[in-house]
C-alpha cells in the first residue's frame, strides 16, 4: 500500500498548470508563416468580384508570404526569407510584388496561384513583352469581370546580380 501511495504522489508531484518551459524556447527548425499569396490573391479577386471596395487597412501588407505549406515564396540574395508588399492601388485594385531579388521560381508561383484561382490556359487573354520596356513579360487572365496579370521584370543589380521583380495585380476590368 505505501509503495502505491508513492506512486500516486510522484506521478502528480510538479504538475503545476500553465506553459512549460519547453514550449517558451524558441524553435530553431525551419522558417513558417501563415501568409499563403494564393489565398491573398484569391481573397482580393473576391473582394473585387462582389464589388466591395478595398480599404488599404484590411488589404495592405510588409512581410513574407507562403506557398501554402508556410514555406517562402523564395530566398533573397542575403539569404533570408523572401519579403513582399501588397498595397491597395484604389477601391478596386490591389498589387502583390516581391521587394528584393532572389531565388524566386516565377512560373511554378504563377502556376501555384493559376490553379488556386482555378483558371486555366484558356482564361489567359495574352502574353507580351511590355511594349515600353523590354525586360518586362506580362501575362493577363480573364476571370469574368476581374482581371489577374502576372509582371516579371528583369532587373540587374550594379554589382552584376540579376533576378526577377514580379508584380500581380488585381483589378476591376
């Protein structure tokens, strides 16, 4: 009896209520955001569809945005997590841009997004060269009375590093 009444004692010994000091140590484990871009993208095109007017306090964003697994869109050339900034340009269009170069791999975050929003190579209006600067390639889809664009630009840094600005808009046709 004495050898169970022990037991009971040290098994509830120590168990004060609260956070334990293990989950108040930081994770050294890999880098994780909640910010998935498609779910922006797609929460922008619904705003814009259903004519709501985008207030910049709701919308407009500094920071680094997921892929939906809370991994980065890229790494920039320093080697941290890729930053990016959604701004509300006016009541019914917004843009998403990355602010630093880096390993960006623009045509899998396109297509990511492509097929969050459901749209498929015959949504696509066209693809061009922006007439006004050449190191720019623009991709404009047709959601009904929405537009989506896609704008890669090519940049070179004056040390000689290149890489891309990518610029998605969404906007009330």
């Amino acid at each position: 009896m004495v050898s169970v009444m022990l037991i009971v004692l040290v098994s509830c010994g120590n168990k004060a209520p609260g956070i334990s000091n293990e989950s108040a140590m930081p994770d050294d484990g890999p880098f994780h955001a909640d910010n998935d871009i498609a779910m922006t993208v797609c929460s922008l095109v619904d705003a814009v569809r259903v004519g709501e007017k985008l207030d910049t306090a709701d919308y407009n964003f500094d920071g680094i945005l997921t892929d939906g697994q809370g991994t980065p869109l890229y790494t920039d050339i320093e080697g941290n997590p890729g930053e990016w900034k959604v701004r509300v340009v006016n009541d019914d269009e917004a843009r998403i841009c990355n602010l630093h170069l880096g390993d960006l791999m623009t045509d899998d975050l396109r297509n990511y997004i492509i097929s969050s929003l459901n749209l498929n190579s015959a949504d696509l209006v066209t693809a061009y060269i922006n007439p006004t600067d050449d190191k720019e390639f623009i991709w404009l889809y047709d959601i009904g009375d929405v537009n989506v664009s896609f704008s890669e630009t090519l940049i070179k840094t004056p040390s000689d590093l290149e890489g891309i600005i990518m610029s998605i808009a969404v906007f009330r046709k």
